[in-house]
C-alpha cells in the first residue's frame, strides 16, 4: 500500500509537470520540468524523501528496462548513425563530462550538502 502510494506521489508530480510544461516562458520537456519541480519540493522540505523513497529505489533498479524503447527507436536511425556516429558519440561524451563536471563543481561548494530543517509535523 505505502508503495501504491509513493508512486501515486511521483505521478501526481509528473502529471503537474505535464500541466506546467506549456505555460513556461523556455520549451523545456515535462519531464525535466518534473525533475526540477521534485527536486524543489525536496529542497524546500514540502516532501520529504522517505515519503518517495521506496518507488524511487524500485524505478532506479529497473531503470535499464526504460532505455529499451530508445534502442529500438535508434534502429530507424542506421544511417544516420554509421553516416554521423562518431560526432555524435563525441557530443555525447562531451556534454556527460561537462555534466559531470558541473555537478562535482557544484556539490563541493560550501553549504549545499546541507538539509533544510525538516517542518514540525
């Protein structure tokens, strides 16, 4: 049941996501838009991870079955990518460095791996 309920939490921020999407002033996907509106939520203290933790770990463990429709869909693309494959790959890696790289820089900045004080019940 605690589990039913957490991923009705991750849907009803999805679902959020998907209503704010078109409203916004930069063409950003829902789905990111849903990650940053999760994320704030956690940042402010609104939700608390033990609320969502549990569908998270289940969604992270089977997190390789969501990349199969991608490799699928990349199969329509063969010449583009025996044509362009290796600038690709090459933007590929690039941007995760650079992503990376970001997120280090970030997470070592002093007071960011503080938690907000959690709300009084």
């Amino acid at each position: 049941m605690v589990l039913a309920l957490q991923v009705a939490g991750l849907i009803a921020v999805d679902q959020v996501a998907i209503a704010l999407t078109p409203h916004l002033p930069l063409p950003l996907p829902s789905n990111l838009v849903g990650m940053l509106l999760l994320a704030l939520l956690l940042l402010t203290g609104l939700v608390r991870e033990s609320w969502l933790g549990q569908a998270a770990a289940l969604f992270q463990r089977h997190l390789a079955f969501f990349f199969v429709p991608i490799a699928v869909g990349l199969m329509a693309y063969g010449s583009l990518l025996r044509q362009h494959g290796l600038v690709l790959l090459l933007v590929i890696l690039v941007s995760t460095a650079a992503g990376i790289a970001a997120g280090g820089w970030i997470g070592t900045r002093p007071g960011l791996g503080e938690r907000p004080p959690a709300p009084a019940p």
